[in-house]
C-alpha cells in the first residue's frame, strides 16, 4: 500500500478511537458526576425522580434535589401510584310477587277455608276483675275491688291457746286476689255475668225487680253487642 494512504487510514482510525472515547467519558459523566445530571422526564409510568447522594465517607442519602458537589449522584425512578378502581355496590333488586312464582318451581301457599285467624274484634268488650278470696270462691267486679279487712287470727288458723285474752281481738288485713279479665275471657265473664243476672231476676221481689232487671239489660247487651260476631 502507498506510505501516504496508510497514514492517512492510520489517521482516520484514531480519530474514531478518540470520539468512542469521547462519547464514553461523556456518556460516565451523565450518570457519575456530582451535580451535572438533569432529571430525566417523568413519564406516565413514572411520578418523579429521585436523588440517592453517596458522600466521601461513604454515608448514603435519598432526597429530591440534586446532590451536593463532591458527593456521587445517581438518579432512580419512582413509580406512579395507581389507585385501586372504584367499587360499585349493586343491590339486587326484589322480583315482585308475580314473578317470584313465575321464576321458582316452588307454588304459592294454598288457603283453605277455615283455617285463617279470626280478625280481631274491632270492639272489646269492657273488662270485669275476678276476685277470689282465702276460700276459693270467686266473684265479678266491674272495678278492681280487692275488698281489704281484717280476718281475727283464729280465723287464719294461728293458734292463741297460750296467748293472753286480749289476743282474742287481733287480726290480720287480707284483700282478695283480683285478675284483670279482657277481650275473649271478659266475653266469657260477661256471660257467666248475664246468666247470673237472669236468675237473680227470677228469684227478685218486687222492691228489688227494677235494680235486677237493670243488671240484666247490661249484661245482655255487652255480650249480644261487643261478644258475638
């Protein structure tokens, strides 16, 4: 080869070993050197940058501004935070009557004739107390009448055989045990109330016919009105 051309491809060889050397040492400045390297743009995958600063001593800091000379500089990327999606709470909606029998295998409960509750009574009958005493025996009242008084002590069975004789006069308040009586058991109270009063009437004389015929007037008027359907 001519001495001239082998200078000059010589030459040309050298001068693209010092550009790759150039743009190596170019390329180690951008990453290493304190304070020269400019924050890459944030991309949609990415929120920022962040600084991670190694001083001489070798003590490593993360910040958000570029590092101080004479500490080494190297930039990470921080990820963008993507918020979980929205929930949207659905409330199933409630097939009407029609269509629940229309979509389950499962037929409407059968009603048979006699077998619904009876209404209630849209009239009450007025309620009677049954009081009964220390013997057992009951009696009607149209008021809570419990009748208190004072039974002797013999009388209740205490025994005053070796007490003094002025024992004889001591006694104990007793009342008799009143139940309140409404709606189905006042209309059966009322009847037994209105029998009563029909044969007390027939049994009446006449200075007291009038007052027993008014008992049985009332008598039959709350269980022919309020009692019976």
């Amino acid at each position: 080869m001519d001495p001239a051309r082998r200078r000059g491809h010589r030459g040309g060889a050298q001068r693209r070993a010092v550009m790759a050397a150039s743009l190596a040492l170019l390329a180690f400045g951008l990453r290493a050197s304190p304070g020269t390297a400019p924050p890459p743009t944030a991309s949609a995958s990415t929120a920022g940058v962040i600084y991670r600063c190694t001083a001489e001593d070798g003590a490593v800091a993360l910040q958000g501004d570029p590092c101080p000379r004479g500490q080494t500089q190297e930039l990470r990327e921080i990820a963008a935070f993507a918020p979980p999606p929205a929930v949207v709470a659905t409330v199933p909606s409630t097939p009407e009557a029609g269509e629940l029998s229309a979509n389950t295998d499962v037929p409407p409960p059968k009603i048979t004739p006699g077998e619904a509750l009876p209404p209630p009574r849209s009239v009450l009958p007025p309620p009677l107390w049954r009081c009964t005493d220390l013997n057992g025996r009951s009696r009607l009242s149209d008021t809570y009448d419990p009748q208190p008084r004072c039974v002797p002590l013999s009388v209740l069975g205490v025994d005053l055989s070796r007490a003094p004789p002025s024992a004889a006069t001591l006694c104990r308040t007793v009342e008799d045990d009143c139940v309140e009586l409404r709606g189905e058991a006042a209309c059966a109270a009322w009847e037994e109330r209105l029998a009563d009063a029909e044969s007390a009437l027939r049994r009446a004389f006449s200075d007291t016919q009038s007052q027993r015929r008014r008992e049985r007037d009332r008598a039959k008027a709350v269980v022919e009105n309020d009692c019976r359907d």
